[in-house]
C-alpha cells in the first residue's frame, strides 16, 4: 500500500488539468472540497477528489515517452515505425 496514492495522484493529475487547460479544456471543475457537495466536504475527502464535468470521451490514447522500449522498439527496428 503506497501512503497518500490518492492525493498524489489527483494533485498531479490537477497540475496538468490546470497547466493545459488553455490548450485544450478538460472536464475538472475543482479539487477543493469545497466546492463539492456536503457529502465530500470531509477530512478524508480533501486533497484526493476531484469534481469533474460528465463529457463524451473520444476514443483516444496517447503516450509520450523520452525513451523507446519494448515492443515498440523492436517494431522501430523492424520498419522505422511504432504502432502505425
């Protein structure tokens, strides 16, 4: 069990929300318990909760990495190209 995951998590989580929104809008609304309803508003609730915006997911995944590895790497060994 890692000590404070959830509030690690949905601190970082809430610094990329927060430094990309301008990019592209995101559905968190707030992490301030605050600002959620009196059910959240509990000492166990603050730091690790977020309040979001219900939106329709697109479908997509992106992972960006410094590095190649795995079967990535051999498929750009193979033909130059990862996952296309």
């Amino acid at each position: 069990i890692v000590s404070k995951k959830g509030t690690v998590l949905t601190q970082m989580s809430k610094f990329w929300f927060d430094l990309t929104k301008d990019i592209l809008p995101n559905h968190m609304i707030s992490t301030d318990v605050k600002d959620m309803p009196e059910f959240f508003q509990k000492p166990e609730y603050d730091g690790n909760s977020m309040m979001c915006k219900k939106l329709e997911m697109l479908p997509i995944e992106c992972i960006v990495r410094g590095y190649i590895t795995g079967s990535g790497w051999k498929s750009y060994q193979e033909n130059g190209t990862v996952c296309g």
